[in-house]
C-alpha cells in the first residue's frame, strides 16, 4: 500500500497578483530590456545611453552567427538602430515601470531597486544568465 501524497494547498492569485506578473513578464519579453538591464548591472548602475546601445549591438552582432561582415559601417548602422529603439521604446518603458531612472539632458540610465528585481525574477524563472 502507498502512503499518501500530501500535495501543498493550492495558491490561489488575485486578479491584480495575475496584473503584476504579466507586466513584470511584459517589461522582460523583449530582448533588449533584458540586455539592458544586465548591462547595467554589470557596469555597477549607471551608464549612457550610447555606452549601453554599443554594447547591445556588440552582443548581439557577436551571438548572431549570420553575421560575417566586420565593416564598419554595417557596425555603426547596428549601434545606431540599437540606439533608436532603446531611446523610443525600451528606456521609456523601463523608465515607466521605475526599473532604471533616466536622465534626457546627461543620456544617462541608472539601474533602480526595482530593475534589480525583475533580473533576480528572470534569474529565478530561466536559471543562471549566461555571458
């Protein structure tokens, strides 16, 4: 005869439990949030908008493997599209969620309590970041 299973009493999520881990999974959906709120951790805080767009674009341009070209013009055409989409649609959001602070006259993002919370949720979820 088997014993019996003691199963945890289920959780039950309040609808707005189910609105904060949406936003929060919505805040790290894209890539380049994510990439940039690591990239601020590993820099202790704070950066400048370029420093971050140029190291994006590196890491990206380095991980994609279609990638063969080592001009310097396809280079800063990536820094450049990288730098654009964080300036319009990734910092404000960011910035909206209290996740990194930004300063528009410096172009400066600092990494906020909150930032460093949703890295330790993703850790948490996908396991160790790898670099």
């Amino acid at each position: 005869m088997t014993p019996p299973i003691n199963l945890p009493e289920p959780t039950i999520v309040s609808e707005s439990g189910l609105e904060a881990t949406a936003a929060v999974m919505g805040l790290l959906a894209a890539q380049r949030r994510r990439a940039l709120l690591r990239y601020l951790e590993r820099v202790d805080g704070a950066a400048t908008l370029s420093e971050v767009a140029e190291a994006i674009a590196t890491e990206t341009r380095r991980s994609d493997p279609a990638v063969i070209s080592d001009h310097a013009d396809a280079a800063s055409r990536a820094v450049r599209d990288t730098r654009i989409s964080l300036h319009h649609v990734h910092v404000p959001k960011l910035a909206e969620a209290d996740a990194i602070d930004y300063d528009p006259e410096t172009e400066t993002l600092t990494l906020l309590e909150r930032g460093r919370t949703l890295l330790e949720r993703q850790a948490a979820v996908c396991g160790p970041i790898r670099e």
